[in-house]
C-alpha cells in the first residue's frame, strides 16, 4: 500500500498568542484526537510531531540558519499515512483534529 507524507502548513505568525486551553478543553482534544487515532489507526505509519521554528538548512555551500523569514508558509509538523490512493489519504489528514482554520496540507506520495 502506498505512503504518503503530510507537510503541515501554516502562514507565519498565523497561530497568533492563544490563550491556554482549559481543563475541560484539553480534555475535549484529547478525546477528539484519540477518536481520529484510533479510527485510522491501521493507516497512520507515523503520527510525526510539531516542529520548532528554527532549524539549518543546508545546500552544497554549506549550513546556514533557517527556515527563511521570506517563506509565505511554514512548515508546523508532519506525520506519515498509508492508503489505497491519495482520496483515501486526503480523507485522514482531513479529519486530524491538527487540521485547523488558516492551514494546509501537503500531501506527497513517498516513493
């Protein structure tokens, strides 16, 4: 079965400063992620993560420190599925309780 990775994008500065969830609303994200988990469970290979702001980038030049300030999107997290054919791949990343208002997912066949 093929794999595909998802790039988790987001305009820069887009998350804004949130208030903490509350109790009760953590609870209800937890329970709403565990829902999604558990009904793809046979097709999430890797639930992959957050990523931090910084990071290196390197080009046959050598490292420098990125990702660059002028991207229009940045890359959040990623996580890795397996499905039948990209629908079915674009069906579990559609209902991630990660995919939020104001974001996008790249999606990739893995070769």
């Amino acid at each position: 079965m093929p794999t595909y990775m998802c790039l988790m994008r987001s305009a820069p500065g887009s998350q804004g400063k949130q208030e903490a969830p509350s109790p009760a609303q953590m609870q209800e994200m937890y329970a709403s992620f565990n829902a999604w988990r558990e009904k793809f469970k046979d097709q999430i290979v890797d639930l992959g993560g957050k990523l931090k702001g910084a990071g290196k980038i390197l080009t046959t030049s050598g490292v420098t420190d990125g990702p660059f300030v002028e991207m229009k999107e940045v890359i959040g997290g990623y996580m890795v599925i397996s499905a039948d054919s990209y629908d079915g791949a674009i069906e579990v990343a559609r209902e991630s309780p990660g995919f939020r208002p104001g974001a996008s997912l790249e999606i990739r066949e893995i070769a």
